[in-house]
C-alpha cells in the first residue's frame, strides 16, 4: 500500500515538472504575442459593407499557398452562371431535340430499305482489327456520355429519388469513372482518326451527296464510294470537335501542369459544349447504323455486307471490288472474297 501511494507520488510531481518545462519553453513566445496588434488586424462585425468590399477584391485575398484569388472569386460566379443557365439548359435543348428529330423522321420517313432483294453474296467492309477499334471506341464514348451526363444532370434525378447517400456514392464513382475512361479514349480516338484518314478525304461527288441528303428523302441514291458523305462528315466532327474534348479534358483530368483557376473553368466551358455538341450528332450515326438503314448494322457487326447493299449505298467502292474481281480469275463470284483479297480492294 505505501509503495503504490510513493508511486502515486512520484507521478504526480513528474506531471507537474513536464507542465513547468512547457510553461518556461512557451512563456517567450506569449510574451511576444502583440494582442492590440491582433486586434487591429482582426475582422469587425461582418456586415453586408464588410462583404461587399470582399467581393470588390482590395486587400482580401485567399490565404492558401500560392493563391492570389479574391476571397469571393468573380470569375468562378461567372464560370458558375455560364453552365448553369447556359450549357446545362442548351445542352438540355439539343440532346432532347435530336432525339426528338430522329423519331419523327423515323415516323414520317421510315427505315431507308433495300430497293432489291438481297443477293446473298457478301463484301467485305470491316477487318476484325477494325470492328475491334470502332467497338472499342464505341464503349468508351457511351461510357463518357453517361457519366458526363449523370455530372451535368444526374443531381436532379437521382439525389431526388433516392437520398443523399445514395447520389453521394453514385457521383463519386461517376467522376472516378469519367477521370479514367477518358484518357484511355483520347488514346483510342487519336488511332482510330489515323487509321481511317484516308478513306475520309473529301471527294467532289461528296457533296452531290449532301445535295440530295444521302438518298434518304427522295429515294434516288447518290454516289458513294467506301465512305459516304455522312460518314465522313462525322470523321471531321470527331477529329475536330473531338480533339477539343480531349485537350480540354486532360486539362481538367491533370491539373498539375501550372493551370490556373480561370484555365480550369474556361476548360470545363469548352468541355461541356464541344462533349454535348458530340453526343448530340452521335444519337444521328447510332440511328442511321442501326434503325435508319437496313443492313448497315451487319457489317460492324460481322464485317461483311450483302453485294446489294453496297451497291446501294457505296455504288462506288462496289464498282472498284467487281473491277478488281474481275482482274482476278482466281475470285469466286458465287462466294465472299477471302480477307487478303477484301484487303487489297479496299481503298485502306
């Protein structure tokens, strides 16, 4: 009993040694604290005046490192009520009335069908290594498109039907998916845009075909080679309002590049308007590729397209394959050509 309470003891005095050594080694510096300065450096009562000289900019300025920012940032409320009241109800605006033109011409125009019966002989159109890229390319588009859209919108739907932590969790692995998926489609966009260069070159009779509107309207089918003038005209929209999504959004995803606030904010301008002005003109290939026209879908899906449809529709690029068949005996007419012979007739 005695030695515990000696313990005791000796514990306390330690205490109250280690609270003197702290008093002595801090004492120079509360002697050296100017209180009447502190005070006169310190804010007053905060009214509205106080607020509106922090905004005016003056001698209020963000504390952190490196930053020169006015306390209330001007040029965030800008950036703020440009997507608010402009990108995200325009991008609103052309998203719905694309879609909204697709179906009407659907159902006042119809499906763009084959004038003849099938054939049944095939043409090779699409490689595997092609169909691969332009797959590969098509996730990652779709992937960004969501995600971005769910960034823009999602807010307005999602958190109200289903909570706060639900839409938490959701806009979190939004952003972690858009900020990864979208450098590896910049990747891929820039091969694809390389590998399909040649066969988009503009050609005079392109714009014939853009004169009559593809065929789609008075249903007299304009020449066409391997690629046709809307295809090419949506290679031109990617590789240029394509690559503005990529610069702007690895300017966004890799802020360590001495960007500064105002780069940031006009990047993400640039990267909502050019990224909706993409997913608007895509709902028009998506639908031609699929619903619009007949057969168009089997050749990115098997590689190869019926000799009707192609002469159908790329009248053209069907004349250089019969020609160079036909320089070929060993070619059986009655069968699809083989790959290494598909390849050579291709203008790619």
């Amino acid at each position: 009993m005695r030695a515990h309470f000696t313990a005791s003891r000796l514990t306390v005095v330690a205490m109250f040694l280690c609270l003197m050594l702290a008093s002595i080694w801090l004492a120079p510096q509360a002697l050296a604290a100017n209180p009447d300065g502190e005070i006169g450096q310190a804010v007053g009562t905060v009214d509205a005046d106080t607020w509106r000289q922090v905004k005016d900019g003056g001698n209020s300025i963000d504390s952190r490192h490196d930053s020169n920012y006015s306390l209330i940032n001007q040029s965030g409320e800008t950036w703020r009520q440009i997507r608010n009241r402009w990108i995200s109800p325009g991008g609103l605006i052309a998203l719905g009335g694309m879609l909204a033109v697709l179906v009407i011409f659907y159902l006042l125009v119809g499906r763009n069908n084959l004038d003849h019966p099938r054939s049944g002989k095939l043409m090779l159109r699409w490689t595997a290594l092609e169909r691969a890229m332009h797959w590969t390319l098509a996730t990652l588009f779709l992937t960004l498109a969501i995600t971005g859209i769910n960034l823009l919108w999602g807010k307005f739907v999602f958190r109200n039907v289903f909570g706060d932590v639900f839409w938490a969790n959701m806009i979190m692995a939004t952003k972690v998916i858009h900020n990864y998926v979208g450098p590896l489609f910049s990747i891929m966009l820039i091969l694809v845009l390389a590998k399909w260069l040649k066969l988009n070159l503009p050609r005079k009779h392109d714009l014939d075909w853009f004169r009559q509107g593809g065929g789609m309207m008075k249903g007299k089918h304009p020449d066409a080679g391997f690629a046709n003038g809307g295809e090419k005209a949506w290679y031109w929209i990617l590789a240029t309002v394509g690559l503005v999504v990529i610069a702007s959004g690895l300017v966004l995803d890799f802020p360590i590049f001495g960007q500064t606030r105002d780069n940031m904010q006009w990047a993400n301008v640039f990267h909502g308007i050019a990224s909706l002005m993409l997913i608007a003109v895509s709902f028009g290939h998506i639908y031609i590729g699929t619903a619009g026209t007949e057969g168009a879908f089997e050749g990115m899906k098997t590689g190869y397209v019926d000799e009707t449809w192609a002469k159908q529709h790329h009248n053209l690029w069907y004349d250089e394959v019969k020609q160079a068949e036909a320089a070929d005996p060993a070619a059986d007419p009655a069968t699809a050509p083989d790959d290494s012979l598909a390849r050579q007739q291709r203008p790619n």
